[in-house]
C-alpha cells in the first residue's frame, strides 16, 4: 500500500501511457513490481511469526532441500555433530541455538535442517534416507514398500512436505 501511495504519480504516468501496446506492457510491469513488494512484506511478517529476524528470508524449497538432505543424513549416520563444527569455526566462543538468521551460513541451515529431520517419524526418515541419501529411484522405493511407482512418489514428496512444514513452512508466495 505505502509503495503505491509513494509512486502515484508514476503509476498515473504508466497507466495513461496513450499507445495501448505500451499501456498493457506497463500494467504488466506495475503488476510484477507490485507482486514482489508484497512478497517481500509476506517474507518479513512470516519470519516474524515463526520467530526469525525479519531481514532473513530462509524459506526451504523442495529442491534446494533436496540437495541439502543428503549431508544433513550423513551426519545423522555417520554420527558427525554439525553443531560441535559451528563452534569451532567461532574460534571456541561458546554460541546460542543456530538457525539460518545467523548471517544465513551453511552450516546453521544444515544444523536447523538436522533438527528437524529428527523429528519426523521414523517412515519419513526412511523414506528420505532412501530417496536422498541412497541415491535409490522411486522403482526400488517402490519394490521395498511393496507398491505402485505414484504412490511411493507420493509418499517421498509427502515426507519431504512434512520436512518443510517443521522448518517453518513453504514459503508465503507460493
């Protein structure tokens, strides 16, 4: 609202434009300014309802998520604890609870990811453990739950929608 009342006399310039090829071509560009600044004040309140800083904007997609899972399962397996490793890089300063406002680094998103992780019930770790930890395809998802193909895709892509649910949601735009 406070964007459009700052640029009324732009947006009035725009929308008079004579040539309509120009006009709709205006309209169009106005609507994508308009949408982004209303993403933009979407991100912030979510991120202060759900407790982050309001400058950060870590929302998990399913692909980025994805690429992530795989290190995030590895230290589950392996043991490895990625919050011990968060505070050797701050040279032994003792730190509070990482979560991605903390300057947006890998290694809290990773951590933040971990925590979650854990709380799925253990069908859903499995089933993402197998999906993006051991590389199997949704054939072999499938053979192993004994069901169709769809349905372990459905039942991969509900586990990973659980996943971006304890993380704070998907992001408010979508």
């Amino acid at each position: 609202m406070a964007w459009a009342m700052t640029r009324s006399s732009y947006i009035s310039e725009q929308m008079l434009e004579p040539d309509e090829e120009k006009r709709k071509h205006n309209e169009s560009r106005l609507a994508y300014q308009m949408r982004r600044v209303a993403e933009r004040y979407a991100r912030k309140e979510k991120a202060l309802k759900s407790g982050y800083q309001t400058t950060d904007e870590a929302y998990y997609e399913s692909a980025g998520l994805g690429q992530l899972l795989p290190f995030v399962i590895a230290s589950v397996v392996d043991g490895t604890v990625l919050e011990q490793i968060q505070q050797m890089i701050q040279d032994g300063q003792p730190k509070g609870k990482s979560s991605p406002s903390e300057g947006g680094n890998l290694l809290a998103t990773l951590i933040d990811i971990k925590r979650c992780f854990l709380k799925l019930d253990v069908q859903d770790q499995h089933l993402l453990r197998l999906r993006h930890f051991d590389n199997y395809t949704l054939q072999q998802i499938a053979g192993q739950l004994e069901c169709a193909v769809s349905t372990a895709d459905r039942r991969c892509q509900q586990a990973l929608r659980r996943l971006i649910e304890l993380l704070g949601g998907p992001s408010p735009w979508q």
